[in-house]
C-alpha cells in the first residue's frame, strides 16, 4: 500500500474530517461563512434528522451527525461523508452484501 508521498500522509476524502491546508485569512473568512449560513444548516440538520428518525426513513439505520458547510466541494451543492471513524460506502456495500449472502454457499 501506498501510505504517503513526498512527505504528505494520503488520507480518504470521503472521510468527514479532512483538513486542507489555507492560510489565516481564509480560515477568517471561513468561519465567518460558517456563522453566517449556521441558521441554514441548523435548519437542515433538525429537518433531516426528523426525516430519518421519525419519517419514512425511520426504518433504513441512517443517523444524520452534523450539517456544516464544506470548503471541498466546487461543483456540487452536498455530499453525504461518512465519520472519519465510520464505514466508508464500499465497506458498508460489502457488509450488507455479506449480511444477505445465501447462507448454504
């Protein structure tokens, strides 16, 4: 496996806590971007959170953790991330294909 490259560590970009480098005004200007749509995705967050927890999709598992906004995405409005300590989407593709394998192979 290829674990790092020039100095630099890979890490998963579908993992929540990816940290990019930027320098001290753009992490101002960040956090003021962060507390101005903070309405917006505390919105979101308990909207989301009451469809899958009491709406039709009670039943499906999913928790909603957080909604924050990204500094990663450039051409789309949203991305689901797992946790950075969570199952990434093929490891849980795998385990669900596992869970309902024919059990006399």
């Amino acid at each position: 496996k290829l674990a790092d490259y020039e100095g630099k560590k890979f890490v998963s970009i579908q993992k929540a806590d990816v940290k990019l480098d930027e320098t001290e005004e753009e992490k101002k200007r960040f956090s003021k971007i962060k507390d101005m749509y903070k309405p917006l995705t505390d919105w979101w967050k308990d909207s989301l959170t009451e469809f899958t927890e009491k709406g039709a999709m009670k039943d499906a598992g999913i928790k909603v953790e957080k909604v924050e906004i990204s500094k990663r995405l450039t051409d789309s409005p949203v991305v689901v991330v797992t946790s950075q300590f969570g199952y990434s989407a093929q490891q849980e593709r795998v385990m669900k294909a596992q869970a309902f394998q024919n059990k006399e192979q």
